[in-house]
C-alpha cells in the first residue's frame, strides 16, 4: 500500500458517494494510477510550491470571476479556485457522453427551430402550449425567421453530474450563453505547464483544435456564405463576472471585442466603428441576455446592445449566435421534455438520462413535492448559477416553509428533482487529499458538424460537504483529461 494511501485510510472517505479517483476500499481506479502516483510521492513543500506558482499564473494573467453579494458593498474579483488533481475519464467513458451530448443538443435545436415556425410538437400534445407561450424566454419576434443553417445553439454547455453508482446524468442545459470556456483552455495550459510530465505521460486527448472549431461555427453562420466573416463578441463590459472570458475568446479566436456602443444600425446593417471608418459586421457571438440585444424590440431601457440590431437580423443581414430565443429550451422546466423530445425529433431512446424532475403544475406532483420538501432540490425555472435553489436535506425548517408558501402561490415557476448523490473527486487541501462534490459542463459546439470539447470543464464545490458548484456561489473548477486510450 502506498503511503499516500496509508494517510488516507485515516481519513478519506470513498464509501459515501461514487468517488472518481477510489473503490470503496481505497484501491486506486485504473486509470487514475499515473495521477495517484504523483501526487502520492510529492512532498508538502514541493506541492506547495506547485500551488503558489499556479496561484501566481492565475494572478499575472488575469484569470478572474466577480463575485456579487447582496452582502457586499463592493463586488469581489477573485482568481477562480483551480484544484491541480486533474478528473481522469477513460476513452470508453467519453465516448458514452460524447454521443449522448451529441444526441441531445441535436434534438434540442430541432425543438427550437419547431417552435419558432410549426410547433408540431406542441400540436402533437407533447409539450403543453402554455409552457411555451409563458415562458419567460420565448421571443415571439423569432416566429417564422429562418436563422442561418438551422442553427440556433452554435455553443451549448450540458451539465453532467454521477450518481452513487456512477451513472451519468444531466442536470441542466445551458442554451444561451453558456461560460467556462476560458477555464478550461487556460487550466489546460497551466496543467501541461506545471505538471508537464505527468500530462505527456498520460495520453489526454488533445483541446487544442477545439478553438478552431468554435471559429468555423461562427464563420458558418456568416450570411450569404460569405468566405472572411467579420466577426465580433459582443460584451456587456468590464464590470461583467465573466470579462475575463470574452476578452479570452475573443483573443484566441481572432475576433473583435465590442461593446453595443462600437456597433451602428445603418440601411438594415450592423457596422463596426472603428480607425478605418465603418465595417460591416456578419457574425455576432453575443455574451449579453436577449432582453438587452436590441432596445427597439426588447427591454428600451437597455445600453448594452445595439438599437436596430433585430431589423439587421431579419433582414438576413448579420447572424447571431446564439440566436434570440434560444432560452425557451433550456428553461427548466422544459428540461423535463427532454427525452421526449429525443424521441419525437430523433426518433431514439435518450443516451444520457434526466434526473427525476417533478412538473409543480401537475396538482399531483406538487402535491407530493410540497410533503417531501426537506428531500428534495427545488429550483426556479428561469434562474441559473446556484440562484433561487432551495437543497431540502440542508435547508433550515424557515427556508422549506417559505419554498412551501411560494411554490403554492406561483407553481409554474419551480420544478422540483431527487436529490441526487453527486459523484466526489479528490482536491488537495494543505497538502493533503480531500472528497469534493464535482459535475461536469460538457461543451458542443454546432455548425456544419457538432464538436464536443473533449472532457469539458469540472466544476467543483470547494466548500465541504456543498452540492453548489458554480462559479457565482464560489465553486471552484479542474482541468478534466479525456484519456487516447
């Protein structure tokens, strides 16, 4: 037994939930065996020193999240928590996920193109219309516009988490702006960097092509095929939690970073200011919600986006990805439709599953929700990053009581899911191994084929014994390495 192992038994525990890196015994899975070796040989001191030069780089280059507190004068940039023990997923593995993210994110943009023109598949009484018409991301603007090659999710973020058996489940879709891109390609970077022969040794299938990938979605949206697309990312600005992502993307993929304020309407075109006079742009990979793209056909007190933006659109003048409405299916309570919609769309059973979700507009179901609160995830349909949750088995008997009255007033706002036993993974802590709930964000990227990043981004929850991984709540994130073979 190794020493590392040895230190561990005291301490570690493996039985509880599904953990990546051990067996209940303590034994090492087979192909985190290079990983452990490392890590289980390297000195305090030595591992120290590995943190404090990760620490450094994140600090030089800039790699931050913001933070917003409600107790907080001042909002908070922080450098991202970064865990240096890489999640390992064996070929097989991803394969799995690679073909039912594949799946999935197929389907779903069927379902978008569906039910901005016929709505067969609410005329087929698959999903309710009234989950579609009061949904708070339906744009009654996108009916009847035909977007360029069919492609509403160019960039899509699938969240994935285990169960205690290790099977692998999706927890939310994200289809509008998904982030974590910059987190992955630079914790890639600094974990080939600083732990370069362990990664060389290792076999991990490579994301350095994947940015070219995301480059040629946008280039394919460019109307009229248009050979040398101008494109820009369109920001809120500095003040946004995920900056240092746009700026990041737009970098490394050779596109401008704009703010509304850099773009003109002018003759049902978008332009770009800029030193040379006007140029007219043909791709925008937006980064701000469809209430502030246009203030001429949404919110008209918004500064961030461009005031005609949507008469360009539909003149089929500029794309934008992805495109305005998109969040009609990644709302969550749509989520539950999912596999149906696999089957109605793809005509195929769903490779990756649901987490059991309950529709509180169903009497029956909310019913049983509301006797079974303190067992259960309550989560608001239109929010996202760890917002308007209530965790039933961690909750205080005043948070279940209000969750109770709430859900009674507005039931079309909640859904409710099992609480599930969310998989563990191994973080380094002082020096010394620690079990940390994690998922994973699998990215696709859609244009002429779709690409999945190899191993995606695992999000973790720094904080002992959380289930809340995302950025905005302080979770932390690791690099995720998809074995060759």
């Amino acid at each position: 037994m190794s020493t590392a192992k040895q230190s561990q038994s005291h301490y570690y525990d493996a039985q509880s939930f599904y953990d990546e890196m051990y067996e209940k015994d303590l034994s090492v899975r087979p192909h985190y065996e290079s990983v452990h070796r490392l890590f289980g040989r390297m000195k305090h001191s030595e591992l120290s020193m590995r943190q404090n030069a990760l620490n450094q780089r994140m600090l030089e280059e800039g790699i931050t999240f913001t933070l917003y507190s409600p107790n907080q004068s001042e909002p908070l940039e922080r450098t991202i928590p970064f865990d240096y023990i890489p999640r390992v997923i064996p070929k097989h593995e991803w394969e799995a996920v690679d073909r039912g993210v594949r799946q999935r994110t197929k389907a779903l943009n069927m379902f978008v193109r569906d039910i901005y023109h016929e709505q067969r598949i609410v005329a087929d009484g698959i999903i309710p219309r009234r989950m579609i018409v009061s949904n708070t991301y339906f744009r009654p603007e996108m009916c009847g516009l035909d977007v360029p090659g069919g492609v509403y999710i160019t960039a899509s973020g699938i969240d994935l988490i285990r169960d205690e058996k290790g099977r692998y489940f999706v927890l939310e879709d994200n289809l509008r702006s998904p982030s974590g891109f910059s987190y992955l390609f630079k914790g890639r970077t600094l974990m080939s960097e600083l732990f370069h022969d362990l990664y060389l040794s290792s076999s991990v299938q490579s994301i350095d092509r994947s940015l070219n990938y995301f480059l040629s979605s946008l280039r394919a949206l460019a109307p009229n095929g248009k050979r040398d697309p101008l494109i820009v990312l369109l920001t809120p600005g500095a003040y946004n939690s995920a900056y240092y992502e746009h700026t990041f993307l737009a970098q490394q993929m050779g596109i401008h970073l704009v703010e509304g304020r850099d773009l003109v309407y002018k003759d049902h075109k978008i332009y770009l200011r800029d030193l040379r006079g006007l140029r007219q742009v043909d791709v925008i990979y937006r980064r701000i919600d469809d209430d502030f793209l246009d203030p001429l056909s949404f919110h008209p007190d918004s500064l961030l986006g461009v005031p005609g933006l949507m008469n360009a659109y539909r003149a089929g003048n500029v794309a934008i990805a992805n495109a305005p409405g998109t969040g009609v299916a990644d709302d969550k309570a749509v989520y539950a439709y999912v596999p149906d919609m696999i089957r109605y769309y793809l005509g195929e059973e769903p490779i990756l599953h649901n987490v059991p979700t309950y529709i509180l507009s169903r009497k029956a179901e909310r019913d049983y929700v509301l006797e079974h609160l303190e067992q259960l995830v309550v989560k608001e349909t239109s929010l996202s990053g760890g917002y308007g949750m209530l965790i039933g088995p961690a909750a205080s008997a005043k948070e279940i009581k209000e969750f109770a009255e709430a859900i009674k007033r507005d039931p079309d706002r909640y859904i409710a899911q099992t609480t599930m036993k969310l998989s563990r993974a191994p973080v380094m802590i002082d020096g010394s191994m620690s079990p940390r709930h994690i998922d994973l964000r699998a990215f696709a990227l859609m244009g002429e084929e779709t690409h999945v990043i190899p191993g995606g981004l695992t999000r973790v929850a720094m904080k002992e014994g959380s289930l809340v991984v995302n950025s905005s709540q302080g979770g932390g994130v690791k690099d995720t390495w998809v074995l060759s073979r």
